[in-house]
C-alpha cells in the first residue's frame, strides 16, 4: 500500500490504526467564524454552495451547513465520511472523491486541514485544482499552518508570505494574516486567508 500523503492508502491506514487521529478537534475550528467575519469585511459574499475538501468527520462541512450553505463534504478516506453521515446526517453531500480529478464546480471552497496536508511541491498543483473547482469569481477560504511540530509532515508549514507569491495571478488576496480564533492546541501557529478567483487568473 502507498503510504504517502497524497495517496488514499495513507489516510486509510491512519483512520484504521487512530479512533480519533491528530488533527481532529471534535467539532469545527473556531476559525471559521473568523473567515466568514473576514469575508463580509471585504465586502464580499459566499454563494450558496461551498465545498469542504479533506472534511475528515464532518465538523467543519456541518458548521457550514448549519449556517445556511450547500455543503459537499468530500474525502478520500470512506471510514471517515460513514463516521461523518453518522453524526450529522444528510444536511451535507458527502462524497468520497480525489480532488485533483475533477468535478463539480462551486462558489466556494472552505480548506481547513487540506491545503497544509499536501507536501510543498505539490501545493501548486492543489491551488490549480482548487481554482478549476471554483466558479467565476469564486471564494477560496483557507486555514494553514504557519508552524508545524514535525517537518516531516504531514501537516506541512508554509509562510505567508510565500502563500502570496504561490496565489497571486490565479486569485486576488482580499485578506491574509494570522488566525486570532484558533483552537488552543493551534494557537500562534495557524495563518487565514480569503482569496477570491480572479476574472481572468493566469495559467498555471
């Protein structure tokens, strides 16, 4: 079995040997209130559906469509989305699906755990698939590490300031900066940022 992080295999077999694995925190990260906050600051507006990829359990993706959304829940890892529909329910469309192969579009993507779970040299080939899954004009809310415990990773740190320079020409940054809400195992280590998709982005 591929035990690598961008392989099913790996967050299978994590599911299997972890009742409650690492990065889980029971419920939706207080930072996502913060991102909405930071959305309607600029003033502008997440569409009516929204996409959670990497959902894990669920929380996040249930938060959201508590809160009025339509929410695809989405995974690699089957176990973790019957733990997820357990819980919550069919409030949000769970789907076991690999981001990078394509799909649905949506107005929004909410990436808690997802992005800062790909290794660097993969992160260009996740925010492009991240903006073909976006419609025009599209939100990408993102929550990433800015430090991490163990480099080996994964979760994998990236500096802000070189998460602008990867997004830039693809997205418009409306705000980018440290989470003042995270959940205390998180605190001073995490990063936010609102990117809307732009008109005409750049190849990538």
């Amino acid at each position: 079995m591929d035990l690598t992080p961008d392989s099913p295999g790996f967050w299978l077999d994590r599911y299997a040997r972890e009742d409650r694995p690492g990065w889980d925190m029971d419920g939706p990260t207080p930072v996502l209130p913060e991102l909405l906050d930071r959305v309607a600051a600029a003033g502008l507006a997440l569409g009516p559906t929204v996409a959670v990829p990497g959902c894990g359990f669920g929380h996040d993706a249930a938060a959201l469509a508590a809160g009025g959304f339509q929410v695809t829940g989405l995974d690699f890892a089957a176990p973790a989305l019957a733990r997820a529909q357990a819980r919550y329910g069919d409030a949000v469309a769970w789907r076991q699906e690999d981001w990078f192969g394509g799909g649905a579009a949506f107005d929004a993507i909410f990436d808690h755990t997802c992005f800062s779970a790909m290794a660097p040299e993969r992160r260009a080939a996740y925010m492009a698939a991240c903006a073909r899954r976006l419609r025009p004009g599209g939100l990408w809310l993102v929550v990433f590490f800015t430090q991490v415990r163990d480099p080996q990773g994964p979760p994998f740190a990236q500096d802000p300031a070189g998460f602008r320079t990867l997004v830039e020409g693809v997205f418009d940054v409306a705000f980018l900066g440290p989470a003042e809400r995270s959940h205390p195992r998180r605190a001073g280590r995490e990063a936010i940022a609102v990117l809307r998709l732009k008109d005409q982005p750049a190849p990538v």
